[in-house]
C-alpha cells in the first residue's frame, strides 16, 4: 500500500499535504500523531471514504483512486466504531461474510442469504459462516455476548465486536483506527497478540493508528509520525525513539527533557553544549550545528542524594526535588535545575518512600545519553 | 467526476437512480411536461402518441402552431387569481403551523414513551386521513351546521345561534386540521423516533430539565423531520378542493378551487393548465425554502456507538400526554361518530338526531361493493409496495448524495390536482407506445407517484438522523453501495418507512379525484363508490361506506402490528 | 397494444359497448342490464363520472376515443360545448328520425343531430317540508328575493355548476341583462351559501342548513323517495330541457353506440328512466314523478339556446368577476 | 459520594452485585477494571441515568434514589462523547452555563438564553459565559475550533469537548467515563495535569473510570477494583500495586508473574516456597497459607548474563531468553524458567542490542521482591 502526495482540504484549510507513506507487503505500520493532525482522514482516504483532493493512492500495485470503497478490500476499525445499531454482535461480525455468499451464491440461496441479512428471524447462516464468526468472537473474548444487540455492550465491547468484524473478513489491507483505545491494559495485551498473530499468520498489510506510542513501539515493524498533517518521520520504532529527526517527533515519542542549546566547543570525543545560564554538557555525538535541541530522556537519568559524591563522572546537574509521581514500575521525579524543569524516571524501590519536595539531589548523565538534534 | 468514474464508483445504485429518474420521467415529466403544454394551447397534446403515429404527431405540431401565452397574459390581468392565491397561502401556512404545533407532544408520545393505549391511539390516529374530504366536510357539517348537533347542544345551553359559522375559512380551516393532521404526526413520530437517548441524558446532566432538554435537544434533532412534515400539510392543504368546494362561503375563493373550476366548469384547459403551472411554481418555492432552511442541520444521531434509549415513564407526563392525545383525537372521532350516526339514518333532518334507523345503507354496500372492498385492497397493496422501494432510494440518494432535484420531482405531485394529474396521465397514455389507459398498472402507478411524496416525507426525516458511518462501514465489508443501502440503510430507515408506509396505503383506499378518471371498470375501488354516492348526494350510503373502509383500515393496522413488531410506536 | 382490461375488440350491437354517463349510476347499470337482455352477447361497460369528468375524460381521448355513447349530463349545455370540441357526432336514431328540432318551445334534438333527447328536465325549486309551510312556498324565481328566505336560500356556484349557469342564464334571457346582474346581486344576499357541487344544496335543504335551493326536479324527488322531508315547486317560468344521448366521435364500437342509443329511446329504455323519477320524452310512457309533460310545458322558458351556448363563457366570467 | 450495597440487573443478568464505594469529599477517586466490568453502568446510577435495581446512592449526604438527574448537579464525561450534534463546539460547552442562566433570568432575557441554545444567530452570550468558554477551550487547545459542528472534528477532538462541557460546570461531582481514551500520550498528560488542577481547585468529587491503570495510579487519591460486577480492592496506587489483595487485582494492576506455590519451610526472617519441580523461592513476606499465590513484578528481578556470578545474594533462576520486545524506556524479556515463564523489564540501555532468542540467563530477585498472596 503506498501513498503519494496525498493532500486533503476541508473547506479552505488543509488537513493532509503532501503526505507520502511506503508501506510495504504484509507490513504492520503504524501512523502516530497528536489528536487532529490527520491520522483518521489519511485511513479514510485510503479506505475510498474521501475523495483526496490531490495525491494518488496504491494498492497492491494498483491505483486506488475513483475505485469504489467496496471493490477496495480493506477492512476498517472506526474509531467511532460503526457498529450496525439494528443487527446483534453476531450479525455484526457475519456481515462480510454474508455479504460475500450472498455475491458468490446462486439466486436461490442468494435470497436466503440476504433475508437473513435483513432480519435474523428470515434465515440462518451458514454452518462456516457460523463457525468462523464464533471463532472470531472467541478471539475477542465476546462469545457469550453474540445474540445482544451493541446498543446493550459496554464500550470496550462494542471497540472488540467493531475489531472482530474488520478482522474475520481477513481483507489485503488492514485498517484500524485506535482499535484498542478503550480496552483495559489486560485485554489490549491479548489484543495486541492477536491482530498481531492474524496479521502475521495471514500477512496482511496492516495500517495501525494509535495514540499509545508505547503500543506503536511494541506492534508496528515501522512507525509514521504525523504533525497537522505532514509527515514528520518514518523510522523502526528504536531508531524513532533514540534518533528522532525533530523536536516534535523527540517530544511526541516518550516524554522527554529537550531544551535550546548552544555548542559551546567541540572534541574529539564529542562537544561542549550550554543551555544558557551555567548549565554545562558534554555530549559525546557529533552536534550538527551552533543552535541545537538537547534531548535527555526522563529514564537516562540516574538520581543522586545531596551532591551526589557517592558517584563520580557523566555529567552532573544540581537541583531540587519540585514533586514526584507514582507510575507502577516507576517513579517520575520533577526536578528545578536552574529555570529548568527536567523529568526523571527511576524503578520504583520497595518501601523506599518518596522524596520530599525541595529535596536537594544531583542528576547524572552519562555524555552518549545526551542527544542533539 | 467524469461520467465514467461515477458509474464505476456507485455502479448498481447509480442504475437504480437513473431507472427512478426515467420512473417519473415517463410517468410524471412528460404528462406534466404535456398539462404545460396544454397552459399554451388549450388543447390535450399526446407527446409519446407524436413519436409513433404520424396522424397524432400531425395533429400535435398543428395544435403546438396555435400555441399563445394570452391564457398567461389573462392570469395576471385577473386580479381574482391573485387574491385567490393569497387566500389559499393563508390557509395552507395556517393549517400547516397549526397542525405541527398540534402534533409535537402527540408524535412525541407516539416515539417516546409508554403512554397507556398507545396501540389503540395509534390506529385512530389515521382514521382522519381514511375519511374522504368530501365526508369529513359533511361530517362537520352533521356537527357544527345550523341544524348540527354540535349547535343543538350549544342552543340547549342557551346559546344562541352557531358556535362558530362553519362555512367560513375557519371551518375549512378546522377540517383540514382535524383531518389532515395525522399527516404530520407520523413523519414526526419517526423523526423523534431518531433521536439519540445519549444525547438527552448528556442534557440533563448538564442540569437541563426534562422540558428545557425537550426543546434543547430533542426537538431541535427532529427539526428537520418536522419542517418536512409541515410542508407536506401545507402543500396537501393547498392543494385539497374537497374540503372547500362544500364549505367555501360565497365570497372566499382558492386557487385550486378557481383551477377545478375552470376544467370541470368551463373545460378550459388551458386556464386550469396554467393554474396548475401556478401552484407547482409556488411549491417549488416552498421546497427549495424548507431544503435551505434544513441545510446541513443532517447531523447524524443514529451514531456507531449505540446507546439503547429508554422510554419515558414519568407518570405525570404520560397522563398529561394521553389526555392531550384524547382530546385532540376527540374531534375526528366525534365526526366519525356523526358519520355513523348517518349511516344507520333513514333520514336525517334538521334535528339533533336522525329522524329513524335502518341498516339498509350497509346492506346496499354490501350487496353492490364487495368487489371494491378486495379491488382496493389489491390496489392499495400494490402502490404500497412500489412506494417503499422508490422512497426509500429517493431519500437515500436526496440525503447522501444531495439531488435536490430527485427531492422536487419526487414531491411535486403533492401540489398537482389530482384531477390534473389524472387527465395528464390518461392523455399521454391512451395510445401506442405505451397504452396503458384503462389498465390497473397505470391506475398503481398514478396512485404511487401521487401518494409517494407522504412516504418519502417520514423517510427523509429520519434518512438524516442515519451517520454516514453507517453505510461505510458497510460498504467497506465488501457490500456494494446498492447492497449497502439494502441491508444497513432500509432497516435502519424503518421507523420512516412505516410512518410512510400507513398514508399511502390508507390514502391510496381513500383517493377519489384519480380514481374516478382512471379506474377500469373491473378494477372499481371503494372510493369510488363512496364518491358516486356523493356525487348523487346519497350521503348516507356514502357515510357507510367510509365507515366500512375505516373499520377495514383500523382492522388491517392492528393486524399489521401484531405480525410485523414495527418500532413505529 | 398493452393489455387494455379485458376489451373484447368485437364491435357491433352485440359487441363491448361502453357507456359513459354522469347519471346515477345505479340506475345507468340497470340500463346497461336491460340492454344486455336484449342484445344477447353484448356487453355493456358503464363508466360512471361527473359530467365535466367525462367531458374532460372525452377531450383527453380525443386521439384515441374509448367511449361509444355519452349520456346525460344535466341538460343540453354540456353537449353543447362537446359540439364546438368535436367529441360527439351525428347519429339519427330510424324510430325518430321525423322529429322536430323543437317541440312546444323546448329544443329536443341538435339540428344535425349530433345529440338527441331522451328526457325532460325540470329547473325548479327543492325546499324542505318541515321548514316551509306551502302557502309560503315561492311561486316565481323573483320570489326568491323575499326577506323570508334569507339566510335560508342555496343554489350551486354558476362557476363549476352547469346547473346554476343554466340558472343564470335563463334570467338574463328573461330580464335582459342589467336587471339580471341586478337580481342576482340580490339573491346573493338571500343565500347562505354557494357550494361547487350541484347537488350540495338539495342535500343541505334535507338537513335543514338551507330551507330552500335550486335544484332539478328528479333530484328532488328521488330524495323524497328515499324518505327525506323534501318536496319541489315548479316555478312559473323557469327553464325546461332535455337530457340528451349522443354518440361519441370516432368511437371504438359506433355500431353499438348507435343501437344503444336506439334502445335508450325505445319503450324499455324509457321505462327504466321513468322508474328513476325521470320524465321521459315519449308521451306513452308512464313515469313515476307527479310531474308530466302537460303538467310541466305552460311553465317552459323560451330559451335561446344559440344564444345559451354563444354567451355561457361570458356570462360566467363576468359572474365570477362580479361575485368572487 | 457513596454507593452502598449497589446491585444492578438487566434482563436478568447481574452486572453490579452489591457494590459499595465510599469517595470523601473532594476526593480524586479511580474505578479500574476490565471491560464490562460494570464501570459505565455505576457511574450511570450515581448520575441517574440507571434506576439502581438494588442499593441507595449518597451525593454530599443526601439520598440521591429517585431524585432526577439534572437535580444531582453532577457533571459526566459520556464514554460515548454524547456531543450535541446540532451545536457549535462553543455551544456544546456553554451549554450548561447557558442552562443555569435559563433558569435564573428573568422572562425577557430568558428568551433571550433560549434563542441562543436554539441557534446560535438568534442570540449571544453574556460576556462572563464567553469569556467562561474560551477558557476552558482553551484548557482543552480546542479555542480555534470553537464554531466547528462535532461532526467536523477528530475523534480526540471530540474527547476534549466533551470533557471541556463537563468541568465548566464546577459540578459537586465529576463522573468521567474514560475521558483521555482518544488522546495522544503528550495531550494526555496535560490533561491529566488540567483535571487534576481544577479538581485540586475546586475540589470537586471525582469519579473517574479509566482502561489505563498508569493512568489511574499517577492521578487517583484511590483506586477501586471491580470484576464482573463485584468490588476487589479500594486503596492507594502504591499499596494496590505492591500489596494486590488477591491475583486478579495483581494481575490486573501492572503485568505480573504469578505462580501458585506452596510453603516449604518457615525462618524467622521469612519463608522457603516452591513453585514445583525445583524451583525454590525465599520470600521475606509472611506467608498466609500452605498453597499461596507468589506474585514477582517484572520490573523487580534483574537479568544476568550466563549463570550471573557477576553479583552474589538473592533469589537465582537460571532460564533462556524467549523473546525481547521493547517498551520504550524498557525492554521485556520473556524468560523460560522450567515450565514456567516470566516477563522481566530491564530498563533499556542505548546501543545495547536485544539478547537473542535462546541466551541463557539469570534472574536475581531480592527476597522482598517476592510478593505473597
Ligand atoms: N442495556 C443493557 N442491556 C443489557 N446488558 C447491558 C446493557 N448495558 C450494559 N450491559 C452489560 O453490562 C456490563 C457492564 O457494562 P458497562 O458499560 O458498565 O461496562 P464497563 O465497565 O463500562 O466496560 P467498558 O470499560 O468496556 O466501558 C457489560 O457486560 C454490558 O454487556
Ligand atoms: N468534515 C470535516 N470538516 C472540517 N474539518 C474536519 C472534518 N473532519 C475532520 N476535520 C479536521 O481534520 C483534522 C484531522 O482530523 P482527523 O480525524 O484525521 O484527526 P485524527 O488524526 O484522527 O485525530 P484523533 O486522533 O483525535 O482521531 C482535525 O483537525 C479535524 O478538525
Ligand atoms: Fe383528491
Ligand atoms: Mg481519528
Ligand atoms: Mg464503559
């Protein structure tokens, strides 16, 4: 699948511009990007739902554009999950394949196909059909659920039956729109797996977009960073997290400290950095330029008591406690140093208490850790 | 798009649309195409006659030769004409606000909420529309005449004189209230029926009362089907003659008064013709106000994260409802009453009551009529089910794809006199290539193209409520957009559809002027006799006669109800 | 040829024969009925309608006829018109071909025959006998003017009635024109209401709305038949027509057009006419209506019919033009 | 706020089964749980929306049984945003200001109110509900946004408004069912900081259901657990992550191993258990029973190349690496100890390639570490 110079404009101000994606056969790619900036409208346009008002789009080798949606076979999750208010989670999930029988079947059992389409009381499906459809339900852990109609699920329900249905169809290209947005960490995990095994038993290209970069990271074979409509940056998932191209790809994947500098004097090991007011840093990559972006990762950090004696060499900040907060594994310190605010992860110690605010406490920073833009 | 990548982009669905288009091109444009070309000659053209038979071709150019526009230059120079078309814009904006803010809480009741004897409400409600204007005017006459009931009670009282002179725009105003409301009701049950409990609970929440909520939201949502429903009253009302022709005073005249005036009294063709143009000039007008007004307000609320709505259940509401309900239903059902009363009337004189009882009327129907009983049905049936195929496409596409036009051309036969339209069709039709003159097809047709537009009015309502998600998320299983519509969009559509699906049928029962130039003898339907039975001035015959057609009609919709479990109400 | 509802193309007098006619419908099939026992194997086809349906109904077919005969259609006038559109034709029936164009004042066929009378009717007065004493009763149309029936008089709208223009008419021949218009204004002012429908009025004097209203004689008397406290005054010179048959132009089936017509004018036709409260042409034929030709002939209005028929649209107009 | 002895049936299916919550004022209260576990339907008791089949529910310590919703002053965020469709997002948000001036006005500018709430050409808004407005839209980033329909907005987008129209009402309590579903990590966390702010200002009551328990432990006071209907746990992050009650709360709070096992032998400084066939722990908890549950978080064992003698002390398990993936900051392994397998996090080190599938290893785990249920 692959898409070229797409652009789309909603009256007058424009959403996608020229926006090129390459994803290859059987690929998992996943499209990253803050709320609005067009991840939505790219699936919808690669889907046939609009028409892009410039820019070609390639399927498998053919051009998509003016194709109707229904000749595209690609399976879609909305994000708005779309589900068919008036047939049960059964029905739901059948439809694709009904849809086909009902293409494929002579008249006759054409008509049975399609009565049963209309209401379930008209006609029964067919045993594989049924089979299929119960397996795909037990994928997503519903098949209990199967005879309720969607307006009596629950959301993450209601996301899964939407998932289901997309997948059972096992379309060429696989488009999911924060399929899993509303599923608990448990499920989203046994998810996870599945799109992931289907999508490898049966090699389909997979279009992914999420808003969980750590769901990208761990899923996608290669990851597209989106910023109000351009293409910010398509790299494996490491490489985007440790060699991001901009700023705005370093702070959008994982949080992060990422400050102006200044090259201050460069060696053979690496370069002097300043980010203004006596704060000093020796990196040990090569700076491209005199003004760059500093990016320190919150868990490249090591924190020390006091002034941190205990441990010599990296660099070393000096600064106070400002408040920590709790995430499971991790603790997540904010740290003044000068007018600067860093965020620190470190693993969460049993027992150990958090420190208190205004605790005085030294940064360390190993030089390779500290990244130039 | 080009031509072709549109045909490869919607594919079977685009055939339909155009195989609908060609529907109304033959069966509407052309004979209407044929009206105007009578407003300049004053003479009936045959234009499909033209393109096979010299003669008939022949005599076509010659009339066409003759063809003037004094017949036009005359309209504006009648000031009567004028006037006329004032009075009847008065009536009809009258009645239409009327009859909407009269159905609100009543199509409320019917979409949303338990109220006690709601089946039972639900088919009286389409009793008025049974009920031929004809009768419902005699009817209000039994009541509110110098000699009426009505009076006689109000004298007793020690009232003097009438409650109200009925032969005036107030009386016709009334009737075509009374008997015409239900035309709005049930678009509007369905477009309530379309709303989106999420949304009303999301109001309350934010500390809305139920009633602030009611107009915020809920309302609001059901504008679009509701200005639908309005200007289908209006337009019926404005284009009803039954109605005025028996109560009209001396001094108020009425377009389509003057227009079947001008072709059943002088048999001026030209003159009713161009009245005719006048009238679907005016609708025109009027649809391409109510599409502007309605302009993307098609927000969907049948969303792909359905919630399931609970009805309303607070007591107090539902009895202020159902008395309300009552009360309004009270009055076409008091004029049934009287209807019946003179039905089993030997005579009745200018007493209160019936001077004697008999049930000979029925016994006559039931000797003479019982083939019209089965030959309506079989009519009624038949324009239904073309109906529900053509409406629900024709919304579909009016609303996706936003052909205003298909919208028009659907809904202009609402403002063509059924006696023009009659003419038109026999005309065009009573010779090769397609001579369907005289054949019960042609008479199906004719009842669907004038009775459809009720049907597409409800389905529109409820078509803009469907998110578009709905169909693509369909269509992108593999459904072709044709199949899409079928399988995903109709269903979804059903509220509307059997909203509709009640005026045409019982409209089509009642059809008079269509009927009476078009019905083959063999295929005679009960209107049919019910009008002879006017026409003679045999009121009682005719009176059991519609009480016949409105207990077959009440019968066939609790039938209806208990097969199909249809959420119309 | 899409399949057209059974019509067995076979003409002649034993043919499909189909009958258009705006009167009362059961007594139109009882004729139809009769026919057929006369004529084994024919069929007759009765197509029911007001009288301007049918005209327009004949107009619209005009290209391609459908019907054979048209009967009836509350007096001469509509026939009239039909002559000018060229939707009848002449037939001259052998029992009567030595008729008269008028016998004692009253036109009864058309010069060229293209239409002929089968009865006789009568422009009078319906009034309800519960609510009109008959020494009150109007004896002439002037009348009508009198202070006691206002509020209380009906007549049909002269702009969609045939039967009202006739009305109309008639005193504008009588009084001249000027003092017509002038009577009319009056009468307007006695009436409470002018409905469209020709029949309205009777029906509002049986219900008591009105307490009288112009009407034609077997209206009335049909109505008394059927119990209703209505009765009919004849006025002292009022309009007296016939009802004519003619034959329609180009007719599927003239040979069967023409010997229905025949039939309508023969004893049995008659009959079944008179049995209807109508009175028929024929002087031998006994009807059931107290009214007869002798009874009815001193009240005839000399009528004018050329003039009628050259000044129906105008005088129409200019009432439409005065009274709306 | 509290619920007691909560009980909620459709058709006949229990979804809630006694269920008491206990949230003080101005608490910032989680419920956690999976999918359908009924967190939707309590929030719609308490906002009245679901007749409780069973059970009374208490706001600010009056029964709230029967009172009608919009008489409970309690703002909610619709897990289906329940946008209205025909609004503005302006008026989407004004919505309930403008509601509240409805009601106090007097006639003739209530008319005034009431055009507006019909449309918005028939009317403005008093400068203080403008101003009001902007605000918050501006605390959700939506201010350029403010004359669009919601039918014209993303998915996130759509989220914001709907939590945007919840707070600007100050409600006495705040309901919100998954209100950061649909956004992206960085906006998450803003907002996350923006609920927080106003609830710690206002100290408004807040129930919040959320499918993210990082989420719920970084910003609730407490935490309720709830399965299939039914309460499991109320406590503080810290001691809900490391003292779980029981295994599903374990398992469902952060990723876990967790083995059953059995006592060996009681020491006065702990206990030996066993996990079968040879796998012996020491744990410095006490051990409740004979057969417990043994609970290891990933992130607190450490991996060591080889048989590990690099570091002496602990608890040893010799196993091969399975598979790695990454986590963005972390990475995790599954490792094959026996038949057993357990996830382990390492914090990730930069250029450090994944250990290749098959590498033997040993995992170190301190006695502590070692969580006894
Ligand atoms: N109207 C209804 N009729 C029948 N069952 C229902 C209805 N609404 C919800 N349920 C069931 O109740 C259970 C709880 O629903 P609820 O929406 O509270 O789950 P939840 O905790 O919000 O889940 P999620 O996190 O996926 O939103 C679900 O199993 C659902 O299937
Ligand atoms: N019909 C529309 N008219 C005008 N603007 C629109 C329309 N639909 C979307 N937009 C705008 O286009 C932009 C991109 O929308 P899109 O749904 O693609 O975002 P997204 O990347 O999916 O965001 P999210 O992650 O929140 O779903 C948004 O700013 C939205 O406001
Ligand atoms: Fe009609
Ligand atoms: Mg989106
Ligand atoms: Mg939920």
């Amino acid at each position: 699948m692959s898409v070229r110079k797409l652009t789309k404009i909603f009256d007058k101000d424009p959403i996608l511009q020229d926006l090129d994606l390459e994803v290859k056969e059987g690929e998992f790619f996943a499209l990253l990007g803050p709320s609005g900036c067009g991840k939505t409208t790219t699936m919808r346009c690669v889907a046939g739902f609009e028409e892009p008002t410039e820019g070609t789009i390639w399927i498998g080798g053919r051009q998509m554009n003016g194709i109707p949606a229904h000749r595209r076979d690609c399976g879609m999750v909305f994000q708005s999950y779309a589900l068919f208010p008036h047939m049960t989670v059964f029905d739901n999930v059948a439809y694709s394949l009904q849809v086909r029988q009902f293409y494929r079947q002579g008249w006759v059992r054409k008509w049975r196909v399609l009565a049963r389409l209309l209401h379930p009381r008209l006609g029964n499906v067919s045993p594989e059909v049924e089979q299929k459809v119960m397996d795909s339900l037990a994928l997503v852990e519903l098949t209990d659920l199967a005879d309720r109609l969607p307006g009596q699920l629950s959301g993450g329900q209601q996301q899964r039956v939407a998932l289901a249905r997309a997948v059972i169809m096992e379309p060429k290209l696989l488009l999911m729109d924060e399929p899993l947005s509303n599923l608990d960490k448990r499920l989203r995990q046994s998810m996870r797996r599945m799109i992931r095994d289907i999508q490898r038993k049966l090699k389909i290209t997979t279009l992914f977009v999420t808003h969980d970069q750590e769901e990208a990271m761990s899923m996608a074979d290669r990851i597209a960073v989106l910023s109000e409509g351009r293409l910010m940056q398509v790299d494996i998932p490491t490489a985007l997290y440790s060699r991001p191209a901009n700023p705005f790809v370093a702070d959008f994947v994982g949080s992060s400290n990422l400050f102006p500098g200044e090259v201050l004097s460069r060696e053979e090991h690496g370069s002097w950095l300043t980010l203004g007011n006596g704060l000093h840093l020796f990196t040990s990559h090569p700076a491209p330029g005199e003004a760059v972006d500093v990016l320190i990762r919150p868990e490249s950090m090591t924190l020390l008591p006091g002034d941190g004696e205990a441990e010599p060499g990296g660099n070393r900040l000096k600064g106070r406690v400002e408040r920590g907060t709790y995430l499971g594994p991790n603790v997540r310190y904010d740290i003044r140093v000068g007018e600067k605010r860093l965020l620190v992860d470190i693993p969460y110690k049993r027992g150990q208490p958090l420190l208190s605010e205004g605790t005085a406490v030294t940064l360390l920073v190993e030089p390779d850790r500290v990244v130039v833009l | 798009m080009s031509r072709f990548r549109f045909w490869r982009r919607w594919g079977g669905l685009d055939l339909l649309r155009w195989s609908i288009v060609l529907f109304f091109l033959v069966f509407l444009i052309v004979p209407l195409l044929s009206i105007f070309l009578v407003s300049l000659t004053g003479e009936p053209v045959n234009l499909f006659g033209s393109l096979v038979n010299p003669a008939i071709f022949q005599s076509t150019v010659e009339k066409l030769s003759g063809a003037s526009l004094e017949g036009y230059r005359d309209l504006w120079e009648e000031s009567r004409y004028f006037h006329a078309l004032v009075n009847s814009l008065k009536l009809s904006t009258g009645v239409a606000c009327w009859v909407t803010l009269m159905c609100i809480p009543m199509a409320y009741a019917f979409a949303r909420t338990d109220m006690p004897g709601k089946k039972w409400f639900a088919a009286l409600s389409t009793v008025p529309l049974v009920m031929p204007t004809f009768i419902a005017a005699y009817a209000f006459t039994l009541m509110f005449g110098q000699t009426g009931w009505v009076n006689h009670i109000w004298r007793a009282l020690g009232g003097d004189g009438v409650l109200f002179e009925i032969k005036s725009m107030l009386g016709i105003i009334l009737v075509q209230v009374f008997f015409f409301f239900p035309y709005a009701l049930w678009p509007m049950v369905a477009a309530f029926k379309a709303a989106d409990g999420a949304l009303e609970e999301a109001s309350r929440n934010l500390g809305a009362k139920s009633g602030l909520t009611f107009v915020m939201v809920t309302l609001s949502l059901a504008v679009p089907g509701i200005l639908s429903a309005m200007l289908l009253v209006f337009t019926i009302s404005f284009s009803d003659f039954g109605t005025p022709i028996i109560m009209a005073p001396k001094e108020l005249n009425l377009i389509v008064v003057e227009a079947y005036r001008e072709i059943a009294g002088f048999f001026n063709w030209s003159g009713s013709a161009i009245l005719t143009v006048v009238m679907v000039a005016v609708a025109a007008l009027f649809f391409w106000l109510q599409r502007w007004v309605i302009k993307g307000r098609e927000y969907g609320t049948i969303s792909g994260k359905p919630v399931v709505t609970r009805p309303v259940r607070h007591k107090g509401a539902l009895a202020g409802l159902m008395i309300y309900t009552s009360v309004v239903l009270a009055v076409p059902l008091l004029a049934v009453g009287s209807i019946f009363l003179s039905s089993v009337a030997t005579t009745w004189g200018h007493h209160a009551l019936p001077n004697g009882y008999t049930l000979r009327h029925y016994a006559t129907i039931f000797h003479s009529s019982t083939s019209n009983i089965v030959n309506s049905l079989v009519l009624a049936s038949g324009a239904l089910v073309l109906s529900v195929i053509i409406a629900t496409f024709i919304s579909y596409f009016v609303i996706r794809r936003g052909s205003a036009k298909l919208d028009f051309l659907s809904s202009m036969p609402l403002v063509v006199p059924g006696i023009a339209l009659g003419i038109a069709l026999i005309q065009t039709f009573n010779t090769a290539p397609l001579h369907l003159t005289g054949t019960a097809l042609l008479l199906i047709i004719a009842y669907t193209i004038r009775r459809m537009p009720y049907m597409i009015r409800s389905t529109m309502g409820t078509m803009m409520a469907i998110r578009k998600e709905m169909e693509e998320a369909s269509v992108n299983l593999g459904a072709s957009p044709l199949l899409a519509v079928v399988t995903v969009v109709g269903p979804l559509l059903l509220p509307g559809i059997s909203a509709g699906a009640i005026l045409v049928f019982v409209t089509v029962i009642k059809e008079t002027s269509i009927t009476i130039l078009m019905a083959p003898t063999s295929w005679a339907p009960m209107s049919l006799a019910v009008f002879q039975n006017l026409l003679r001035g045999e009121f009682y015959t005719a009176s059991a006669m519609s009480i016949l057609i409105i207990a077959i009609v009440v019968v066939l919709q609790l039938v209806a109800r208990r097969l199909t479990k249809e959420q119309l109400y | 040829v899409v399949g057209c509802s059974g019509e067995t193309s076979q003409g002649g007098a034993a043919g499909a024969i189909s009958f258009y006619s705006p009167e009362t419908p059961d007594m139109t099939k009882e004729l139809g009925r009769e026919y057929e026992k006369n004529n084994p194997g024919s069929r007759v086809d009765v197509q029911y309608g007001g009288t301007n349906v049918i005209v327009n109904r004949l107009i619209a077919e005009k290209d391609n006829p459908m019907g054979d005969l048209w009967y009836g259609g509350g007096g001469i006038l509509p026939f009239e018109t039909a002559k000018e559109r060229a939707i009848i034709t002449s037939y001259i029936p052998e029992e009567i071909k030595d008729w008269p164009v008028e016998r004692n004042g009253i036109k009864i066929r058309d010069e060229n025959w293209e239409w002929v009378g089968t009865e006789v009717f009568v422009l009078g007065f319906i009034y309800n006998t519960e609510k009109v004493k008959k020494d009150e009763l109007p004896r002439s149309w002037d009348d009508l003017l009198d202070p006691r029936w206002k509020g209380k008089f009906q007549m049909p709208n002269p702009a969609a009635s045939g039967t009202a223009t006739l009305t109309v008419l008639s005193r504008m021949m009588e009084l001249g024109e000027e003092e017509g218009w002038e009577f009319f204004e009056k009468l307007m002012d006695q009436a409470n209401a002018m409905p469209d429908s020709g029949s309205a009025p009777s029906q509002a004097v049986a219900k008591g709305e009105a307490e009288i209203g112009v009407a034609f004689d077997f209206m009335a008397y049909e109505m008394q038949a059927r119990g209703e406290n209505v009765d009919f005054v004849v006025p002292e010179k009022t309009p007296i027509l016939v009802n004519p048959v003619s034959l329609v132009k180009d007719g599927p089936n003239p040979e069967g057009g023409k010997a229905f017509i025949d039939f309508l004018l023969s004893e049995e036709g008659q009959r079944v006419l008179a049995d209807w409260y109508h009175i028929p042409i024929r002087e031998d034929v006994e009807s059931k209506t107290p009214l007869s030709l002798e009874s009815v002939m001193p009240h005839a209005l000399p009528l004018d019919i050329d003039w009628a028929v050259d000044n129906y649209d105008r005088i129409r107009n200019e009432w439409r033009s005065k009274f709306e």
